[in-house]
C-alpha cells in the first residue's frame, strides 16, 4: 500500500492494553483519511447511543495520505469523537508538529476508548506505547503542560494536550498543542478528560510509501513556489485571518452584542492594522511556507503576555462581547489557550449572558465588554465554579435550564456555537452553518465571501449548489487529506493540484469525480450518525435541526449599511429542501436508501431501520 499504512492503532485505557488493526485498502482510497477515516470508525467502533464522556465512546486522531509529505501546508491531522456538546459527530482540525509525528508512527489513525483510574499521559514513541503517570501534569495549564513534558521527554516530540477546561469536562474544551493551535471546538478537550488522558506525545521514525516519489516532490516544489510568488502573499504574511475583521465590518457581518448586529462602533480598536502594531512574530504548522500563527505581545492595566490571534478568536473574544481594543480581548483569547477551551463557544457563551442579563432573564450582572468580569467568568468556565458551571455546558444546555424568554437569544446549531459570521443578510451562509456535519461552524462552508459576491438578499437554488461544492472540497476532500485548505482559499493555490497530489501520493487515480463522491460519502456517513445517536437518545430526527438561530429571522439589525435586514422562513426552507434533494436526502434530512447504496454506505440502513426510522 501507498501513501497510507494500512492499519491503525487501538489503545484501551482501562486495562492499558493496545493492538494494531488492518484498515482495509478500499476503506482508506473510499474515505481518504483525517475526518472520512474518523467517521468511518466512529460508526464501527462506538457502540449505539454512548454516552460521549464515557469509556465507551472512541477518541480518533487521524492523518491522511498527504499528512507530512512535503506538500503545502500538510502538518494537520483531525481529532474528532461523539460530541458531549452536541451529542452528535464532533472534529477538529489542528496544525502541529504531532500530525506529521503521528504520521511517522506507521499508523493511519489511533483510536483511544477506556478510561485510566489515575491522570495518565500517552507517550508513543516510533510505535512503543507507554501509559505515563499524568498525576503531576493534571491541573496545569495546556501551556505548562507542554514545556514541562517537552524538557522531560525532548523537544522534538509532538504533543497534544488539555488544560483544566478539559480536565474539568467543560462541554466545548478543545485540545491544545504549541501555545496557539487548538482543536475540536464540539469538546474533544472534555472527552480527553472523560478519560483521564492529560496528553498525548508522539514521536515517529518511519515514512509511508509514496506511490511516484519524483513528481510528489516536483509537485510539492511547484506549489510551494506559485504560494511565494501569489498577489495575496505579502498581506497575508502581514495579517492572516485577522484581515477578516475589516472586511466582517464592511460587509455587515461582524458579530457584535451576541450576533444582534453585523457592525461593532470599536472595530477600528481590534482590527488586522492594530495586531500588526503588537505583533512580535509569526508562527507556523509544520511544512507551510505561508505561516499565519500572528503572535503579540500585549499589556493591560492589570496584565501582560503574549498570545496568538486570528479571526474567529478576536471576533467572538471582541466584539461578540463588546470588548476592545486589542490588548483586552488578545488576554481573553491567552486565558482560552491556558485553560484549553474554545473561544468561538466562549465568546458565544459570555454573550449569550451578557444578553440574557440585559433582558432580565439571567440574575447575574454581565455588562458588555466588563474585562475583569469576562476574565473571572472564563476562569469560573474553565473550574466549573459558581455560575461557570452553567456556562460550562454551552449555550443550548443553558438555554434549557434557564428556561422562559432564553432560547430565543441562544446563538447555535444543533448545540455548537456559532462561529464568527453574522447571517442577517446572509441566508446562504446561515444554511451552510445549520447543515455543517459538526454543527454551526464556518470550516465546511465559508460561503459568506461568495455570497457578498453573489447577492446577500436572494434565496437561490445556485447558492445551494454552490454550498454544497464548498462543503465537498473543504469539508470532505481537505479535512480528509489532511491538509490545510488557506493556500487554496487565502492565495489562491490551484485547487487542480489536489487530486494530482493524491494521485502521486496514492498510486490511485483520483479524479474530481471520486473526490466529490468521497465526500458525499462522508457526508452521509456523518449525516447518519448524528441521525442513529440523536434516535438512541429518544430525539426524533426532523428537519428542525437544519435550521439557524431564530434571531436571525425574528430580530432585524439595528444599525449598518444592511440595517433592517432578517432571514425569511420561507425563502431559507426552500434553500433546505433543495440541499437535501441534492445530497439524496429526504424532507428531513434523512439519507435515502438509493442513496445509501449508491455511496457504498448499505449497512447504515439496517441500523436506522431497527432505531425505527423508515427509510425512504
Ligand atoms: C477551528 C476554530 C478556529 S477556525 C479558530 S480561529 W480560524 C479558533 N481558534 C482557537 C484558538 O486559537 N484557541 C482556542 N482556545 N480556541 C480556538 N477555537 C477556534 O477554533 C487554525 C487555522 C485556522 S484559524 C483556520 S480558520 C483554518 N482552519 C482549517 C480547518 O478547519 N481545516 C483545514 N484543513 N485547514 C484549516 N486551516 C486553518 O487553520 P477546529 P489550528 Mg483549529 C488559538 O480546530 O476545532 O477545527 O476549530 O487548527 O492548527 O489552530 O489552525 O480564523
Ligand atoms: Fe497553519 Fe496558517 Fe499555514 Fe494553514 S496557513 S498551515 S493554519 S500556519
């Protein structure tokens, strides 16, 4: 076998034992690997409706066929496992020196089930597993955590780690590696400390098989060449995502006071200009020529240090809360790091009380952009303390505890946080969030850019389209090579070069037709998980889960150029309908049977049948 190994590594906790198992070869070519090969065995391995926080359910790292090789920007690999947040598939996507050293473990995947009695570490070490006592890691930061298992064990490992957020089971705790890479927002950190697993550290010693090693690195020259010589190069090495803000506060689509309005009176405070100005250096994952990692250095009146900023963060940290300028939200998105939870959640989950708080329906007082109250309540989150332990289980969970008025302000799909794009005036971008297979989250479909291009009032059936080849290429063939999508997206690198890199790599011919079935398949295969858990748990699934935040609909903006502007029910349940008939789906999102067959994916439907679910 080329460019894959053939086989991952299963790893049970609990009586800490480990075993290789074969991955057969048309598993591998039919879902590539990263995200594809992650579904595939959490449909396997998880038995039906598990309760994500127990030693039952399955934690996966996954590489994929490109993970390593020098190829652009290939140092990312995929963590994903049944949510605790949404109760559905959940997966991250990390950049780090562990995805190319897992890569060299001779494993396409590791598969973690069980639970240790005491805080553990996993040390795996070209292919020697070795269960670590974690006693003395548990309870620090992700940042601690890391240094002291780098001076203990060399630097040349790769680590991926929880902090207390994780440790303390907060539902959209994210694991954390190198001070600023985070991953798996619908709380992968939690399942991680469901199990006792403090950390991860890997280090590899062998390399895959490349099927035309030649032209693989002819290739790779090549495209990393056309990236360095690209129009957009120089800005994004000044930038990166956090050129996003000007642009959000442009078009009308920056967050702001929890996602009520699209435009933030202080953008000019936290924008891309501003970070150039603190910036100190720039950090990259492995093998990208085109480093975004923005660090800076900041100071506030009671603290000082240095964190790594893009978008999402600042977006969701800043105006989302009501926070500036820069130096303020730069230490939130520090403490997000430290504690390993996710500051897209966060963000939406400080807002969502800072709103709630206003309209009275929340005893607490939270005041837009209070910093030392936003500092005691992301440590309260990460500690499960006083009212943090609330917070701690996400904006849905809190929405139904509190009860009343408060569902109505809860900005989420199918329990995930937003991400940082207001959708008022975006009825394309609002359906690419409530049909993303992990719930709402910009990384399968960033169709906000296209639909400022395209129109932000038409309900069209080209958008679909359109979403659905976005989702396809980044949600299906990216998260599955695993490589990063942004030379792609932000300087415009051929997207053409990506089934030939499979081709060298794999010996396969891939081309755009197997790659976008691929990702149908994985698609579906998600899609039907989500339905098997949900039906496990007694929740009937309907289209009702398909759809956006109802303040979007109800609740037009305020202020801005698009002020006046809301979603129509009608024009979005047309979009739907018409998703759902392009993927084989039925009115409610249910995979048909004709559609199960054709992708491969027979066995999916004698499970749904004995759940009770009738296929079409
Ligand atoms: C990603 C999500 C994002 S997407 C951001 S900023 W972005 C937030 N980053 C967080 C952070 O930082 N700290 C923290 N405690 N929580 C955070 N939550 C948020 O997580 C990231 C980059 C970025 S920066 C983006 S868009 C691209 N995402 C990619 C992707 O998803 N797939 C892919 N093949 N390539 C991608 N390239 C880019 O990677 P999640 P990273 Mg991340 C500090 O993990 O769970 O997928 O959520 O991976 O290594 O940090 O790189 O404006
Ligand atoms: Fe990592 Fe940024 Fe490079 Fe992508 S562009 S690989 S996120 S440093």
């Amino acid at each position: 076998m080329k460019g894959w190994f053939g086989r991952y590594l299963y790893i049970d906790l609990s009586d800490k034992s480990f075993r290789y198992t074969e991955i057969p070869g048309d598993v591998l070519r039919n879902f590539i690997g990263g995200r594809g090969l992650a579904i595939k065995l959490l449909w396997d391995l998880n038995p039906v409706g598990v309760d994500p926080l127990s030693p039952e359910n399955h934690l996966i790292l996954a590489t994929g066929p490109l993970t390593g090789f020098p190829l652009p920007s290939s140092g990312k690999m995929v963590i994903a496992s049944k949510s605790p947040l949404t109760g559905g598939y959940g997966d991250g996507n990390i950049g780090t020196r562990a995805a190319v050293e897992l890569r060299r473990l001779g494993v396409d995947a590791i598969a973690i089930k069980g639970m240790a009695s005491k805080p553990l570490i996993l040390k795996i070490d070209c292919g020697k597993v070795e269960f670590m006592d974690g006693r003395d890691y548990w309870g620090l930061t992700t940042k601690d955590a890391e240094d002291r298992l780098k001076k203990e064990l060399g630097e040349d490992i790769g680590v991926l780690t929880i902090g207390p957020g994780g440790e303390n089971l907060v539902r959209y705790a994210t694991v954390i590696s190198e001070s600023g890479r985070s991953a798996g927002r619908p709380g992968m950190g939690a399942v991680m400390g469901s199990k006792n697993l403090k950390a991860v550290v890997v280090k590899g010693c062998t390399e895959p098989e490349v099927a035309h090693r030649d032209e693989l690195t002819k290739l790779g020259a090549e495209a990393y060449r056309k990236i360095r010589e690209s129009a957009g190069y120089g800005f994004w090495i000044r930038q990166g995502t956090m050129a996003t803000i000007e642009w959000s506060q442009k078009n009308s689509c920056l967050p702001t006071h929890n996602f009520s309005e699209g435009v933030f009176e202080y953008w000019e405070g936290i924008d891309g200009y501003i970070m150039e100005s603190m910036k100190i250096r720039v950090k990259g994952c492995p093998n990208c020529n085109m480093p975004c990692g923005n660090v800076v250095k900041y100071v506030t009146s009671t603290d000082s240090g240095e964190a790594e900023l893009d978008y999402e963060n600042v977006a969701m940290l800043g105006s989302n809360i009501g926070l500036a300028p820069l130096n303020k939200v730069a230490h939130i998105n520090l403490l997000a790091d430290l504690y390993g939870i996710d500051t897209i959640s966060l963000g939406s989950v400080l807002g969502y009380s800072m709103e709630l708080s206003e309209k009275g329906l929340l005893e607490e007082r939270i005041e837009w952009g209070d910093f030392s109250k936003i500092k005691e309540l992301t440590r309260q989150i990460a500690y499960r303390e006083g009212i943090g332990n609330l917070l701690a289980e996400g904006v849905a969970a809190m929405a139904r505890k509190i009860g009343g008025d408060a569902w109505k302000y809860a900005i989420h799909v199918k329990g995930l946080e937003v991400s940082a794009y207001d959708c008022h005036a975006a009825p394309g971008m609002a359906l690419a969030y409530a049909t993303s297979p992990i719930g709402a989250h910009h990384k399968d479909a960033w169709f906000i850019a296209t639909e400022v291009r395209m129109g932000r009032f038409d309900y069209t059936l080209e958008k679909v389209e359109r979403i659905i080849w976005l989702q396809n290429i980044r949600g299906g063939m990216f998260e599955s090579l695993t490589t990063c999508r942004l030379p792609w997206v932000e300087v415009g690198l051929d997207l053409d070069y990506y089934p030939r890199f499979l081709t060298v790599a794999t010996g396969y011919t891939y081309t755009w037709d197997t790659i976008h079935e691929a990702a149908n398949r994985i698609y579906t295969l998600i899609r039907a998980f989500w339905i098997r858990e949900y039906e496990a748990a007694g929740v009937r699934w309907t289209y009702e889960h398909d759809l956006p935040p109802v303040k979007w609909f109800v609740q037009p903006l305020t202020r801005g150029p698009l002020k006046g502007s809301k979603l129509d029910m009608d024009g979005y349940m047309g979009m739907l309908k018409h998703y759902y008939k392009l993927r084989g789906w039925d009115d409610n999102g249910i995979p048909t049977r004709f559609t199960l067959d054709r992708l491969g994916l027979g066995y999916v439907a004698p499970v749904l049948e004995r759940l009770g679910i009738a296929l079409s």
